[in-house]
C-alpha cells in the first residue's frame, strides 16, 4: 500500500464521507497525473463511419487524408458510447476481514471500489453497489443523479465483513442485466463450495462484461510466517496447526495451482480477472486494470 494512503488509514478519515471520497480523489488523479486522462472504466468514443461535407458541418471533423485521396470532402463520424451502467459488487463475507500490514482485504476493497467509482463519476457513467454475504445485500441501484456518489459512499463506509458468501441470499436481482454493463466484483475468491464460481458464472452475458478483481495478501500466498502458528478459517471457525517450514512448499504450491486453474476458468467464461496483490499500490492496481482494458476496447 502506498505510504501516502496508509496516512489516511483512519477510522476517523474512512468512516467518512468526505475522507473516503478524499482518499479515492487522491488515488485517482495520483494515478490520472502519470497516465492517458482518456483512460475510463466505461466505454469510449470509436471510429464509426464516413459521410459527405454538408454546409454547416464543424471543419474540424474534416478528414483531409479521406481528402488527399478523393479530393472530396468526408466528415469522420464518432460512436460516443456513453450509455454504460457499472455495477460494483462487493464479498463482505467474514474471510475478508483477514488483515495484514494494518489493512483488511474489506478495507483495501472498499479503497478500490470509491477509487473505481470515483473514477465512473468523472466519465459520467451511471453506477451502483451491492455488498454480499448469507446474512444480508446491501444496495445503492445504478443511478445518474448529481448526489449518487454520496449515497453510494454513505452504504459502503458502514459495511462489515461477516458470515460467509451469500448462500440463499435473494440475489436474482443482480443477474437482472439491462443494456450494456460493466460489472466489477472484489472478493477474495474464499468459499468451502463452488457457490462464488456459480455466482461469476451467471453474472456473465453476451452483452455485458465482468471483470474480478481477486484479492490475495503476501503472507497467506507465501506462507512465510516462519514457526508453528494455529491457523482459524474466519468463516468455518476450523483450527489447524501448521508447522509453516515444513509446509510451506507444499503449501505454495496448492495455493499457485488455486490461481493457475482460476485464471483458466475466468478466461475461459471470458471473464476479466485481476489478481491484486494488496501490498500494491492501488494507483498501480488501477493503472493496470485500465491499461488492459483501453487495449481490449480497439
């Protein structure tokens, strides 16, 4: 996590609105002063077709190779994309209350998730939230209203990491898709089932787009505690002793191929996927993502 963040890693500067949206700010335009300010999370302006010069048109959308070519006046013709509705849904089932350097995986979420809307903010894109665990869905409904980036922070701040992924929760409603959308989910990727890969699964449409982010920290992917330690599942409850070096090779090793085969399996759902180390800093969490994104838009 980038020092600059971590000053603001308060309670009294998180819970609320203004510091949230002050830290997202940071993030974004900390990020947007290295970058294309082109860049967004929603969709963007293509090239469409050609037409005829007709009196009255801007000069300036003048093609003069079309021109060169022809010697014929043609104006290019854009596609703004703007009609797009991002939806941001969020695992606040208890494993992501794990913490490390200070931070819990909810906590770094909930930064990325008022970074990334922040940033759809900014495009004039239409957004949303839903938090998801078995005990309760919190919602903020996609919405283009001058005061949406309040509600939707008002509904994340108080959020809690609790019980386990949202088995029989009434969750219909998220796979009620309308028009085009971009649908982000941050989630550790943690369920004793396969419940969260049934649920990505039908969250995918020919019409829309998904991307993962998937949340890992250093030292549960690495295992380099270095002694004997009792380890507890925070949804389950189950204890394990491990001597982690003794274990930690093998352990390693399960946890790259739980990575290797997840990436094959969003990749073949045409799934975005992003695994987010959260040491990382998030404007290079947001770099990537976008960077990755803009190429796949051409």
């Amino acid at each position: 996590m980038d020092a600059r963040i971590k000053e603001f890693l308060k309670p009294e500067i998180l819970n609320t609105i203004n510091g949230l949206e002050l830290v997202a700010r940071i993030v974004v335009e900390g990020f947007m002063s290295g970058s294309n300010k082109s860049q967004s999370v929603g969709a963007g302006q293509e090239f469409s077709q050609y037409r005829s010069y007709q009196p009255g048109d801007d000069l300036r959308q003048l093609d003069w190779k079309m021109f060169a070519r022809s010697e014929r006046y043609y104006i290019k013709q854009a596609e703004i994309e703007t009609n797009i509705t991002v939806k941001f849904i969020l695992d606040t089932s208890h494993s992501m209350s794990y913490v490390e350097q200070g931070i819990t995986k909810l906590q770094y979420a909930k930064l990325l998730t008022a970074a990334l809307a922040y940033l759809a903010r900014k495009q004039s894109d239409t957004f949303g939230l839903y938090a998801v665990n078995d005990k309760s869905l919190h919602m903020v409904q996609p919405r283009f209203e001058q005061q949406q980036f309040v509600r939707f922070l008002s509904e994340l701040i108080p959020l809690k990491a609790e019980g386990s992924w949202g088995k029989g929760n009434d969750m219909e409603q998220l796979f009620d898709h309308h028009g085009k959308e971009l649908i982000v989910f941050i989630t550790d990727m943690y369920d004793d089932t396969e419940d969260l890969q049934r649920f990505i699964g039908r969250l995918k449409t020919p019409r829309n787009e998904v991307v993962i982010f998937h949340l890992i920290a250093q030292h549960e992917r690495d295992l380099d505690f270095g002694g004997a330690f009792t380890f507890e599942d925070l949804e389950t409850g189950n204890r394990t002793k491990v001597d982690t070096l003794q274990q930690k090779e093998i352990y390693t090793q399960k946890v790259e191929d739980w990575l290797k085969s997840t990436r094959s399996w969003m990749l073949e759902k045409q799934i975005g996927y992003y695994l987010v180390s959260m040491e990382k800093p998030l404007e290079e969490v947001l770099r990537n993502f976008l960077t990755v994104r803009k190429r796949l838009l051409r």
